[in-house]
C-alpha cells in the first residue's frame, strides 16, 4: 500500500506516463491490462525499475479506433 501511495499519490510516478485505462475480465483468469501512454521509453523503464515484483508484458501499441475513424467509421 505505502509503495503504491508514493507511485500514484506523492509524486513518485514519472511525469511522462499517463494512465489511460486499468482494465480486468471477470470470472476469468485472464491477465488485468494497464494502459499507459508515454514519449519516452525511459518512464516505462522507470516504471518497471520501480515495480520489480511485478511481471510487466509491455507490447507496443496503436489506438485502433483513431484508425478506424481515419477510414470514415462512426466509432464512437
């Protein structure tokens, strides 16, 4: 609880990062997704440096839907 405190309430969280979405499937045994947005691959080395005990799998990523409405679809 105290690390979290520090990381999301005093600071400790790199400027860069900006939460996007926490997301989870109940019922499931189906990983929980953090969505994180940043420039600067240094802020996820940070935050993987600051949660070691936690076993990050960090993929790339695009927004599909902006590219979705890019092609003329009503995503909304």
């Amino acid at each position: 609880m105290a690390k979290s405190r520090q990381w999301w309430d005093e600071g400790g969280k790199p400027a860069g990062i900006r939460t996007v979405s926490f997301c989870s499937a109940l019922g499931t045994q189906t990983a929980d997704g953090y969505i994180f947005e940043t420039e600067n691959h240094d802020d996820i080395r940070k935050m993987l440096d600051y949660w070691p005990q936690v076993d990050f799998d960090v993929p790339p990523a695009f927004d599909m839907a902006a590219r979705f409405v890019q092609q003329g679809m009503k995503v909304s």
